[in-house]
C-alpha cells in the first residue's frame, strides 16, 4: 500500500494542507495587498481612491486569520495592516488633518473586525465542540449497550477504538476529521448487529449456513443506518468494509488490496488483536508477542502487510496503557511453562 501516511481530506492550498496552507495563504494575501499598496504612484491624486479600497482589502486576510487560527492569528494580521497602513512601515503618513482621521478610523475598523471576528469563531468552535463531545458520548453509550448485548463488557468497542486511532497515527494520518471517522468507525463496528436476532446472535454454539448467512449481513445493516447521518457517513466505510480480508476473501463486497477502505484495514488489524488479547468463550486471552506472531502469519491473505508493520512499531507500553484505560489487562509475553521435569522436581519429597 502506497501512499498510506498521506491519507487526509483537507484541501491542498499552494501545493501544502492543513494549518501550513493556511498561513501560506495568510501570508501570500498580506504580502500582495501590501504589493499592490506600494506599486501605486506616490503622489497621484487620481490613485487617493483607490488606495483607500486597497488598504481595506486587509479585511480579507484578517476575517481569514480569525476564522483559521483564533484571537492570535486575527490579532497578527491586524498589527500588520495596522503597521503598513499607519505609516510605521514606509507607508506615508498623510499630512492633512482629515486624511489623519480617516487613516486612524481604517486602522481602528481593522482592530474592530478582528476582534469581533476572532469571538464570534472562537464562540462558534466551541459550540461545535460540545456537539461533537455530546455526539461521541451518545455514540459511546450506543457501542457499550451493544457490547453488554453480545460480549458482556462494556468496554469492547471503546478499546477497539482507541487502538485503532494510535494505529492511524502510526501509518501517518494527521488530518483530524480523518482520524475521528476512524475512531467512530471502529466504535460502532458492530452496530449492525442490532438487526440480527438474538437466536443467532447469541447462540451459544456454533451457527449453521443458514445463520451464518443471516450473520454476514450486519455490516451492511449499519452502514444503511449510519450513512443516513451526516457526520457518520465517512465512518459507515468502516463499518460496511471491516470484514473484508485483503486476499479478497472476506465480506459482504469481497473488495481486494487498496480498494479495502484505508480504515476498515487498520481496524482488520486491531479486532483480530483485541480477539487474541482477551478473554472470550472460546479460548483465553493470549500475550501481545503471540497475537503479533499469529496475525503476522496471515499477511497479504486476511491483513495489509504495511498495516501490520505499522502496527509492530508501537510500543507495547502505549498499548497496554490503551487496554489499561479501558479496564482490561495486557500480557507482553506469555509465562514460560513448566516442563515435566521442573514438576515433578517440585512434587518430589526430596525437593
């Protein structure tokens, strides 16, 4: 897989993306105004005009910096224009009294904007935030409810999740919004079970065709109830695609490679993982080393070789801490067993 670091959605801006691009773009706009403020003829009365509307283009950049980088970035554009425009900078200071007052009343609208500009997004991003927090706790208590459901533990999903985002990390994903749909995703991986019956989903043995059909089935079944949602959308692929193996034998699409969903790879990863870590019915809950070694004998059939490697590179300590934080413990490697010599030398009376 190439180009697996690179994976975000922001727009690219001057060939750079994220808050890079943006001060690009700060920047280039200040610099062009000032340009084309200082290009004018000094002393042409027909340019007084239109250096007046030039001067009030720094408004663009300054409403651009509130929106993108708060108080601070509105607050350094201003002293900028406030700087070029009030003669501090090479810019003539006029000498009639009017034109003073006028200079004085642009330089004040700049402050005046910009700080009006810099609360109101300050305010707005705040407000956006306690909506994400109050989303992602719904969410939370939605994926636990579906884990005491199934599992017994409330805790499943949310570990699941948490590993899956450190492994994002890992293979180079920066853009936020990326990283939230992989968190979602991996949170709700399982959402679609609430339309299987608890026949088969709970049934204690193992299922036949007929149940395993209706099992297969769940994916799709949440992806359907997740992309009606605006801000789940991106994290119904996950959701749709975590049971496709990278050989191109999983399921409900059978979807092959790199046109696997660059989560739903990572998260292939994480659940077999968490399966091997923990308890369950049907086997006790191996160490860190010997989950890495099973899940490395299943590269380039059921997991993305690149993932894997990714995945090897963490340190155990962060996982642990991950598992610790989610109430469940983690081995790095499993206790040696006794031989049959060291036993009966044990058992022996003259021991």
């Amino acid at each position: 897989m190439s180009g697996m670091g690179d994976y975000s959605r922001e727009e690219s801006i001057f060939g750079f993306s994220g808050p890079v691009a943006r001060l690009a773009a700060t920047a280039i706009l200040l610099a062009a105004i000032t340009v084309a403020l200082y290009s004018l003829p000094e002393k042409s009365s027909e340019w007084i005009r239109s250096r007046e509307l030039i001067r009030k283009l720094y408004l663009i950049p300054i409403l651009l910096s509130a929106m993108w980088f708060g108080a601070r970035g509105a607050a350094a554009s201003t002293v900028f224009a406030t700087l070029v425009c009030g003669g501090l900078a090479g810019n003539a200071w006029p000498a009639e009294v009017s034109s003073q007052v006028e200079r004085v009343g642009e330089v004040a609208v700049f402050w005046l904007v910009g700080g009006l500009s810099a609360s109101f997004f300050e305010q707005q991003r705040r407000f956006v935030g306690q909506i994400e927090v109050a989303n992602d706790n719904t969410l939370m208590a939605l994926a636990a409810a579906l884990d005491v459901r199934e599992h017994n533990t409330g805790v499943h999903s949310q570990r699941v999740a948490d590993y899956t985002l450190r492994l994002a990390r890992e293979v180079g994903v920066r853009d936020k919004d990326t990283l939230d749909d992989f968190w979602r995703g991996a949170l709700l991986h399982d959402v679609g079970k609430i339309g299987i019956p608890d026949n088969v989903l709970l049934k204690p043995g193992p299922l036949s065709e007929e149940e395993w059909a209706v099992m297969r089935t769940h994916p799709e079944v949440g992806e359907r109830m997740l992309r009606k949602i605006e801000f789940l959308r991106h994290p119904s692929e996950v959701v749709l695609s975590h049971h496709e193996r990278y050989d191109g034998e999983g399921y409900p699409s059978k979807l092959k490679g790199d046109r696997i969903p660059l989560g739903a790879r990572l998260f292939a990863v994480i659940d077999v993982y968490d399966a091997l870590t923990t308890d369950r019915a049907y086997h006790t809950a191996r160490s860190h080393t010997d989950a890495l070694t099973k899940i490395r004998e299943e590269l380039d059939t059921h997991f993305d070789p690149a993932v894997v490697a990714a995945f090897g590179k963490i340190p155990f300590e962060e996982l642990r801490e991950i598992a610790k934080k989610n109430q469940t413990p983690l081995l790095f490697a499993s206790p040696p067993v006794a031989s049959l010599h060291q036993v009966a030398s044990v058992l022996s009376p003259g021991s």
